[in-house]
C-alpha cells in the first residue's frame, strides 16, 4: 500500500476530493480483466482491495498487485496500447478513474497537472526499480524498501508519506459512502 502514499501525497485535498468524486467505485469478482495487452485504456485502476494478476503474452505472470497499486498509468502517459493483461486474482474492489475526465481535469488544473505527473513519475520511478531489481541487474533501492526509506529518501518525501496517509484514510471513507458498480 505505500506506493500509493507516495502517489496521494503528492496531491492535495481538492484532488483527492476530485478524484473521489470523478471516480467509480467497483467490485470484481474473480479473473475479470481489467485492462488487455494491446487495447487501448479508457482508465487508470487504484486497487482498494484484493489482487491484480498481470500477465504477459509469451511469457506468462510477471506480477501481482495488491492494495494501493495502480495500473493503466503507463498507457495514460505515452498513450501505447498495454504491453500486458490485467486481471482480477480473487475478489477485488478498485477505483476506476476515466481517461477522458482525468485528461480533462488536467487540461483545465495546471496545479492539478504538475502535481498528478509528479506522483506517476515517483511511482513509475518506484516501478521500474523493482523490475530492474527482480531482473537482478543490482540491488536497486525502492519505496517500500525499509533501508532506502531510512537512508536515501529525501524530507520532503517522507513528510509527504504522512499526509498521504490521511489522504488515503479520506479517500475510502469518501468511496465507502458512494454505492458500489458491480
């Protein structure tokens, strides 16, 4: 879950209420697909709960993601279709957020666009450290890595982590008020 702290600490409150409000609170059961390789992706999911499974075709699972993941943020910024399938590992709730709105909100909101790149770029950045440790080329530093979050991080990320938490907290009581799609 905290990489989406460092995601929602970017952000402020208007923006967490934006996103709250635009988004769409949704339930899955097993194996839904969520996004498929080489589709266009009209979202961008924050898991809430459960597990993602992606997939790759040819070369099988290349990871599962649980609570505070993101996903179809890589084809919102370079606008490729999915280089992998994802799809629902059990039950799962997520928050689908609209590429067309989100596009929008960043169009009309320059504060909310330097802010939202910047978390994607925190998180991509955490990302692609991950796949380059689990690839074994070094033992590249990452967020969730307690020794990189003592040693390496600067204060104004770790005061952000903070914040983010309440951030999160504020954003699932907003979800837990709105019904569910299912």
């Amino acid at each position: 879950m905290r990489k989406v702290l460092y995601v929602l600490g970017q952000l402020d409150d208007r923006d967490i209420d934006w996103i709250a409000e635009t988004g769409h609170k949704r339930r899955l059961s097993d194996g839904v697909v969520l996004i498929r390789e080489g589709e266009p992706v009209e979202m961008i999911y924050f898991v809430l709960d459960g597990r993602l499974r992606v997939d790759v075709a040819k070369i099988g699972t290349v990871a599962e993601l649980g609570v505070g993941e993101i996903v179809g943020e890589i084809s919102f910024v370079d606008s490729a279709p999915p280089s992998a399938t994802v799809r629902t590992e059990g039950s799962a709730t997520v928050l689908e957020l609209p590429r067309a709105a989100l596009e929008a909100r960043l169009h009309a909101n320059d504060g909310f666009g330097h802010r939202f790149y910047k978390a994607l770029a925190l998180f991509l950045a955490d990302r692609l450290r991950n796949t380059v440790s689990r690839l074994g080329y070094g033992d590249a530093g990452r967020l969730d890595d307690a020794e990189v979050m003592e040693d390496e991080l600067d204060d104004k990320l770790l005061d952000s982590v903070s914040l983010a938490g309440q951030q999160f907290e504020r954003l699932i009581k907003r979800l837990q008020q709105a019904p569910s799609a299912d």
